[in-house]
C-alpha cells in the first residue's frame, strides 16, 4: 500500500482528520477541562507526549510481538493488542503523572482526577488502533500519534479559548455550561471541514 | 498450546517491563522527602516522610488535632490553616465542611493534605496543649436506663487543665480501622484536675442503623479498665463576667458540659446568674435533678428547669413541652447582654436558637454543640 509522507499524516492527522473533531474520540476530558486555556495546553501536551510514545511503543509491540507475519515468534496474538496497548498506555500516563507532578504542583492539581484519566482517553488508543488499521510504517506511525495528539490539543486549546470568553455572554440557561460547549464543538467541526481539500489521508 | 504459553509469556513479561520502568521512574521523580514542616511561624518544626498526611504527621509528633472520623473526611473537624495553601488545591472531598471565609484564608483538612513539600501550618494555640493520656475507669454508674456517668482517673500524665465546656476524645479500638476516635463532653467541674467525667448515651442498633462504637465501647467498660484520651479540646469562651447571665440549654444526652460549666461556675463565680433548661422525653430520662435542686436552693442565682416532651405522670411539678417552649416562657424579651451554651440534637438547638435570636440575644453569643 502506498503510504502518504510523514509530513502529510502529520497536517492530515492535525487538521483534516483531527481525531476529536472528525471522529469524536476523547470527548470526556474535552469537555471536562476545556474551561481554561492554561490547564488545556498543559493536558494537550500530556496528550501528546502520551499519544506519540504509546503510538510508537504499541506499533513496535503489535507488529514485533503480535503479528504473526513480521513477529519474532510468529504466534498469532493479535487478540491481545486491546489488552496490551490500554497496559503500555496506562503505564505512561503513570509516568507523565509522576514528572508532572514533579514539575508543576498546580498543574498537577487543575487537571486533577483527569490527568489518571488520560489512560482511558479513547483518542490515544483510537490512534493507536487505526494506524494498525491503516497499516502505516514505525516513521508514519509515530508521524500519526504525534499528529493525532497535536490535533486534540488544538481543539481543546481552542475551544478552552473560546469558554474563556463565552464567560461574559449570555448563554441561554438551558444550554448550561456543557450543552453550549457541545454546539461549539459542532460549528467548529464543521469550520474544520474548510480544510479538507487540502491533503487527504 | 504454544500459543497459551506464548500469549501468558508476552502478556506477563510486557507488565513486568511496564512496572519495572514505572518503579525506576518513581525513584527519579518522586520526592519522597523528608520534609520540614513548621507550626505556627516557627513555634515547633517537624519532619516528615513525603505522602503521607498532614493529620498522621501532627499525630505522630504529638500534636492532637480533633478527628472523629479517623481521617475519612466525614467529620470535618481536623481543620488547619495552610496560609501558603490557595483555594485551588482544596479538594471537594474537603468543600462541603468549609465556608467561604475559611476558604479565602486557607483553611483545610489535616486529613485530605498529603505532604509533598515543605508546609507551613497554623493551629489553634489551644490544641498544642493538647496530650494523650492514660486513664483508668474508677466508677461506672447508670444514671437513667441509656445514660452512664463515667469516671477516669489520669495515670500519665496524671493531670489535665481542662478548662469551661471542653471536650475530651476517646481512642476506641476497632477491628476494621486499628483506632477510632469519639468526642466527650466534659462533665467533671474544672478543679477536679485528675479525674474525668463523662455522660455517656448507650446507641443501641437500630433496624439497619449500627450500634454507637464508642458508646458501646464505654458502656461496656468495667472499674479498672484502662483507656486512651486525648484533650483537652474546646472552643467555647466563658464570660467571665459575674453581671452577665449564662444561658445552659441541653436536652437527652447533652447534659456533660451543663454539669462542668454549673458546678464549676458555682464554685469560682457564685455571684453569676446562671439559667439550665433541660429537656427530656419521659420521666425515665430524667437524671442529676435532685442534685441541682439542691444548688439552687443554696444558690439563688443559680434557677434551673427541667421540662418532659412525652406524657408526664401525675407527680411531675415541672414543665411539659419541648425545651424551647420553656425557654421562651422563662426568659424575658431582651438578651441582649446574655451568653448561652445549648448542647443537643439538632432539631432541639435549631429551635432554642430561634427562640434566643427573637429574643434579641446576639447569634456570637450563642455556642452550641449538635451532635
């Protein structure tokens, strides 16, 4: 299969394909910790340091372990993959909680119960399964997980600008503080489409 | 069958990897301490281990917070003032026991802080007098059919400076958490500095409601027994004051403080009036009246009433009704200069202390202890 160049997943992955606003994956924590930018970026860039590493580790488990074409043992365990990436993601999000919290006590406190969270954040293991499905090599892989993180950071970055100053409008009550928010992420979907004649996957 | 073997091997040894990566980070990373910690802007400093509680630190050096819950965050009494610590790293566990005021100036749970850098911390100067003590029961006598009058001598140290309307904590072993702890009103007047007494309501189980452990624990102490307190704790300031009268409000179980506070009154100002309205369900529940009937015989300003909630029997001479019916009867329309301590249920203190505030006595006025 003919695989596009690493540059293309990457603005693909980010823009085109954003794995939030074109698939919907890890709406959870995009809408739990959108209401500032500061903690947003701080867990966009959890997402993406999470997001590329596990990209890259779970490739080189899948097609070096798993797969019985290209493994060293040549057993076909592919139906441990789910099991095996959730246990390699859920170990670096460990990892991430400890340097955060070694680096920055707040930000560690304003992500709060998210930051644990981002073990289950479907968008890191939605990455990880589809660049299976497409079956990209360990560069593309890598250049697909870091473009799917950068994709949820800039959405949730943006959106957490947005409610920043949603703050001083008049939201009718009924849209609350999450029912608005839900709209946003449609029109901004939407405004995302704008870019899909560019480069395609 | 190689396939089990292979699957369990890879499974196995890709989590083993995992975990000996995160332990090697976890030695990297995590600052385990210790810690310095400093109480009240240099008056004490302790050391301590990196994720453990502030609570646990404290205790172990000594320091006895309050904590009836033993650090689950129920009771919200371990409060301490972190004057470094903001309203962001409060923990919703922590919100619902702490107004807004307390909020703003940094007040949290010693049980919900864990120690992971060096803290400065501001405690009541009252609690650094705190101390555990050992005591030995001397007498256990039923006072009504559910209440017990409890009576501890101190071993070591041998005696404490309790002082008007403190409350002790009782160490109550138990099976599931090592140690639990309960509060006591102190029944005791405040010279008899070697010996406790405590009012003790027995909590049976009732339908699915557990019986009390502590009370179940002090009703089932025997004359020799031996237990573990801590106190003396209290936040309740006396007007000293002879002109100003004092207002003691208790029903069922909150009898022990008005004990303290009338002999002890009685005894260092005899000049001071001093109200006791007591309220009980039935005749049943009726105890230490003789013994007041006495003082306010010997002491005119001393006037006390009791009053029966439930049918009272053809030889009751005092009043009938809930409590605060009495008080409003008794008392006259302005208590603007008065103090008052109502100890009781809570639905007995919300209606005293409507009945006080219509009355015009000011609401700092009034300390009341619900339980």
């Amino acid at each position: 299969m003919d695989s596009p160049a690493f540059w293309v997943i990457l603005l693909a992955a980010i823009f085109t394909n954003n794995i939030l606003l074109s698939n919907f994956l890890g709406m959870c924590s995009f809408l739990a910790v959108s209401k500032r930018v500061e903690t947003a970026v701080g867990l966009g860039l959890a997402v993406v340091f999470v997001c590329t590493c596990t990209s890259a580790l779970n490739w080189i488990i899948y097609y070096k372990l798993l797969n019985p074409e290209t493994s060293w043992i040549g057993l076909d365990l592919r139906f441990l993959s789910f099991i095996l990436f959730i246990a390699v993601i859920a170990a670096f999000v460990q990892f991430v909680e400890m340097v955060i919290e070694k680096v920055s006590q707040t930000l560690y406190l304003a992500l709060g119960i998210f930051l644990p969270l981002i073990t289950v954040n479907c968008a890191i293991l939605g990455a990880c399964l589809l660049l299976i499905i497409r079956q990209y090599d360990f560069v593309r892989s890598i250049a697909y997980g870091l473009g799917s993180g950068l994709g949820w950071m800039l959405a949730i970055v943006v959106i957490a600008g947005i409610r920043e100053r949603l703050r001083f409008s008049h939201v009718p009550a009924a849209l609350g503080q999450t029912g608005i928010v839900m709209i946003i992420t449609g029109i901004m979907a939407m405004a995302f489409i704008g870019f899909a004649g560019m480069i395609s996957l | 069958m190689s396939l089990y073997i292979g699957s369990i091997v890879i499974f196995c040894g890709l989590l083993l990897a995992l975990s000996v990566v995160l332990e090697i980070a976890a030695r990297f990373f995590v600052d385990a301490g210790p810690f310095t910690i400093d109480v009240n802007n240099g008056e004490r400093t302790l050391t301590a281990e990196g994720g453990s509680t502030l609570l646990n630190v404290l205790t172990d050096n000594k320091i006895f917070i309050p904590s009836a819950c033993g650090g689950q965050a129920t009771c919200g009494y371990c409060k301490v003032r972190l004057p470094d610590s903001s309203i962001a790293d409060v923990l919703p566990t922590e919100k619902a026991f702490l107004n807004r005021q307390e909020l703003a100036n940094g007040t949290r749970l010693a049980c919900q802080v864990k120690i992971r850098r060096p803290l400065s911390v501001r405690i009541p100067q009252h609690l650094l007098s705190v101390q555990q003590y050992r005591a030995k029961v001397i007498s256990t006598v039923s006072v009504t059919h559910d209440i017990k009058e409890l009576q501890f001598k101190l071993i070591d140290p041998p005696t404490m400076d309790y002082s008007y309307g403190h409350y002790i904590q009782v160490s109550i072993p138990d099976p599931q958490e090592g140690a639990i702890s309960r509060a006591y009103s102190v029944s005791s007047p405040i010279d008899q500095k070697d010996v406790i007494e405590l009012n003790v309501r027995l909590h049976p189980a009732r339908g699915k409601i557990p019986a009390g452990k502590g009370s179940t624990y002090l009703h089932n102490l025997k004359v020799g027994d031996e237990v573990i307190i801590t106190g003396p704790y209290g936040e309740f300031e006396l007007d000293t004051d002879p002109k100003t009268e004092l207002i003691c409000v208790g029903g069922g179980a909150g009898m022990a403080p008005m004990k303290n506070l009338i002999l002890s009154i009685l005894e260092h100002i005899p000049k001071k009036p001093v109200w006791l309205f007591f309220g009980c369900r039935t005749r049943a529940d009726v105890f230490y009246l003789d013994l007041y009937q006495k003082l306010s015989q010997k002491h005119p300003h001393f006037k006390v009433i009791y009053a029966l909630s439930e049918k009272a029997d053809d030889h009751w001479d005092g009043e009938t009704g809930f409590i605060h019916l009495s008080v409003d009867k008794y008392l006259p329309d302005d208590l603007r200069a008065q103090q008052a301590f109502l100890c009781g249920p809570p639905p007995m203190i919300d209606a005293v202390t409507e009945v006080l505030l219509d009355k015009n006595m000011r609401p700092e006025r009034i300390f009341y202890d619900k339980f």
